[in-house]
C-alpha cells in the first residue's frame, strides 16, 4: 500500500471535516473515502476520527501528524512538478483553468491550438473558484486578480475595465425608480448604484457574472458589469458614468516549477497571444453605448 495515499485521503477528511467533502475533493464517492479511513485506521491501530453530528473531529493521535502530512504533500506535489516542469515533450496531460466570463475569448481559439499541438492532452476547467497550481489542480490559470501570489508566475494580459449597462428591455419599462442587479453577497448598495442609481431597488441578486448580463438584457434592471462581457451580449447598452478604476487585472499564471515545461510555455504563449489580441474588448472600447 503506498503511504502517501492513505496520507492523502487523511488530508482530505481532515480539511472537509467530512465524507462528503473529501470525496469531492478526491474525485471518489464517500465509500471509498470511508473504507480506506477505515483500513489506514485498522493498519495504524488508532482511531484518527472523532465521528460527530457535526463532522468529523481530529483526534489526539491525528493532531499530531497533521503536521507531518502536510509536508508530505508538500513533498510529494514538488516532486510532480519537478517532473512535469522539465518536460521537453510537446505531449501529455495539460489542466487549464478559466475565468467563468473569459473562457468565451478563449474557447473560440482552442481548435487551432489542439491542432497546432495535437498529442497534448488538454483538460479545460471553467469556474470562479481558485484552483490552487501548487497542488497542480490546474497546470494554468486565466484569473482575476490585483497582485498573484509571489510563487507564481504571470503575465498581465489587461486592467479590468467595467461599466455601467443597460438594456432596451428595461429602459422601455419606464420604472419609476431605478433597479439594479447586484452579486449575491452585495447586501447593501454598492457606491456606483448610490451614485449613478440613487435610491434604487434590487430586482435580484446573483452569483454568476453571465449570468447577471442576462438579467440586464432581459430589463430586469442596470448592472456594473466587465466591459468584456457586456459587450459580447447583444442588446446591451452602456451608460456615460464614470467608474472608478479596478484594482484587478487579467493575469494568466503558472507555478514558477513549471515554467521550463513545453507544453506549458506552448499553452501560455498561445494564451498571450489569444486574450492580448482582445484587448480592445477587454478595455472596452467595443461598447455600445446609450444614446
């Protein structure tokens, strides 16, 4: 039996603070992640688990390794990148992941990359969450960000460039006060809809930035939405309020071990050339304003 997997399904229990979640972070159902708990528990001759209503609880015993198996994994994801980093081969797996609302600038190019680069096998991840690259959940990464983390390596494709859009639907509605489509975790009014949109009512909330472009096409009110984004969706119209600037910018990362890898230099610079020929879009010159 190899150590480092009964480590890793440790781990895994361990941060989730249950089966479930240590399943979905290992890909597997909660059965396996029980059985094998189970048997490195029976091999070991000590209970690792605290089985609660709540979770699962760290005993004493599994306190104590906790530390050790966090260097282990350490260990072990510097060993993989060490391997992938010093592939010259232009083959083999390549993880990409993409911001949810870049990933249509990249996804109408991916045909000529495939066939530029046939025998590389690429796996594509569309989220808004993190991926973490040093666990090499991910090989690269497309991501919002003001500054990356110092272990990675970017390249600042663009500044974030949003605005302030419309749609025919709801200007022909005639409301009479303003409505707004916020994120999910906006419980108040952000400063641009105080600003530009005094005493507005929230039509909805959401989580999803396509989503919430939608809702502006579809008159369910005004939304600060990217530039990138809303001009991309027909029938959206920005409106001349100024914003103030992001802090965040469009990056694309890799592990610092992984930059001597072929196919990932291939993928990156592909990348580059990709989202740096879209800056205009990114910068929102291709808006369609209100008149």
């Amino acid at each position: 039996m190899n150590p480092w997997d009964d480590v890793r399904y440790f781990l895994a229990v361990a941060r989730s603070g249950s089966l479930s979640g240590a399943a979905k972070e290992l890909g597997v159902n909660h059965s396996t992640v029980l059985r094998r708990i189970h048997a490195y528990e029976e091999r070991q001759g000590v209970r690792l688990f605290e089985r609660l209503p709540t979770g699962y609880a760290l005993t004493q015993a599994a306190e104590n390794i906790y530390p050790h198996a966090l260097d282990m994994e350490a260990r072990v994801r510097a060993i993989d990148r060490a391997l992938v980093g010093g592939d010259a081969r232009l083959q083999g797996r390549l993880c990409l992941t993409l911001y949810h609302g870049v990933a249509p600038l990249v996804l109408s190019h991916l045909a000529a990359f495939r066939a530029r680069y046939p025998d590389i096998d690429l796996e594509l991840m569309i989220t808004t969450e993190v991926r973490d690259l040093a666990a090499r959940q991910a090989d690269i990464a497309v991501r919002g960000t003001a500054a990356p983390p110092e272990h990675l390596i970017g390249y600042k494709v663009a500044d974030f460039q949003h605005g302030l859009y419309t749609s025919p639907a709801y200007e022909a509605r005639a409301v009479p006060g303003p409505e707004v489509v916020l994120w999910r975790d906006e419980l108040d009014l952000p400063d641009w809809a105080r600003e530009h949109c005094p005493g507005a009512r929230v039509a909805l909330r959401v989580d999803d930035v396509e989503t919430m472009a939608l809702a502006v096409r579809e008159g369910l009110g005004r939304a600060r939405l990217p530039c990138w984004v809303a001009d991309r969706e027909p029938g959206l119209l920005r409106l001349p309020a100024a914003l103030p600037p992001s802090a965040f910018g469009l990056w694309i990362l890799l592990h610092a071990d992984l930059r001597a890898s072929a196919r990932v230099r291939a993928c990156r610079d592909f990348l580059i050339q990709v989202l740096g020929d879209q800056r205009a879009l990114l910068g929102g010159a291709h808006s369609t304003w209100l008149a």
